[in-house]
C-alpha cells in the first residue's frame, strides 16, 4: 500500500536550517561590505558648515478685491416707426393683389415652399424683417390670434394707423 502524503517542505528542519544559514550569509555580506566603506577623514578642528533650506511653501493669494456691481442695461425701447412704413410690430393690410390674394413662405424668396394664403384685406402683424431676396423685399408675418403665419412681398402690405386695433379673424 503506498501512502504517499505530501508534506510541506517547511515542516522539514534541515529546511529550516538552511533559510536560516543563507539569511546569516546576508546579513554578514552585506554588513561587511558597510564596513570596508572608509569614513571621510576630516580632521577633528575644522567645522563643518551645513546649509539647511526650509521646504518650499504656497505663494500666499493676493487679497481679493471687490468686484464692482454688473451694470445692468437698461433696456431701451425700439423707436417707433415712422408712420405708413412697414416694421415689425406693426399691422399690415394685404393690399394690390386683385383678390388673388398674397402667398405666405415659409423663407423669403420665390422659390420658398407657400405655407398659406393671405386674403385680400386680411390684417397681419409683422413678426421679423426686411429680408432681401430675389429682387423683393420680404417681411415675416403673423396673424393677430397667432394662428398662422410666412414670409412675404412687401409690395402688397398697407400699413395699417397705429391706432388702428385689429380684431382677430375667426
């Protein structure tokens, strides 16, 4: 019948006393060798002068300043048209299109997909403009209940009074 039981080496005490012999040889090695090392030979009158230099520290922040209050704009209204010229803000009336009606872009231009049609007599606000394209001059336009809206020619806007309140169109 074998028995074969491994035993862990460290158990063994020739083992042991082999670790310990080779830790003995380096710690006399090394040890020896501190000793072979010669001293600095400096003579017993003279001083020797060691310079000590402190560690760096943080550069100390400057005091703060106060910081002057944000001014704040004012704002200021825009000036007011100059009555019977388009701007925006102000209420237009489609006028000159013989009943056709005037189409409302969705981009100044000619060839801007139409989002809608603006009736004869209809009362519009502009909303943004002048824009220039393809030889016009074109104006955003939106309905007073803010229904709809589009770019538009500004050869057939009729500036409205400024007294003038539009009533919204159903």
């Amino acid at each position: 019948m074998n028995n074969n039981v491994s035993v862990s080496p460290w158990r063994d005490p020739w083992v042991w006393l082999g670790a310990v012999l080779v830790g003995l040889s380096l710690v006399a090695a090394v040890g020896g060798s501190l000793l072979l090392i010669p001293a600095a030979d400096v003579p017993s009158d003279h001083i020797v002068l060691m310079t000590v230099i402190p560690a760096p520290t943080a550069t100390p922040s400057p005091p703060a300043t106060p910081t002057p209050p944000a001014v704040t704009a004012t704002p200021i209204a825009p000036p007011l048209p100059v009555e019977g010229t388009v701007a925006v803000g102000v209420y237009v009336q489609i006028r000159g299109t013989g009943g056709d009606g005037l189409r409302l872009r969705a981009q100044p231009g000619l060839e801007a997909p139409i989002l809608g049609l603006a009736k004869e007599d209809e009362v519009l606000q502009v909303a943004e403009g002048p824009q220039e394209a393809d030889g016009y001059t074109w104006w955003r336009l939106e309905a007073p209940n803010g229904t709809r809206g589009g770019w538009a020619v500004a050869n057939y806007l009729s500036v409205l009074p400024v007294t003038t309140v539009p009533t919204p169109t159903p």
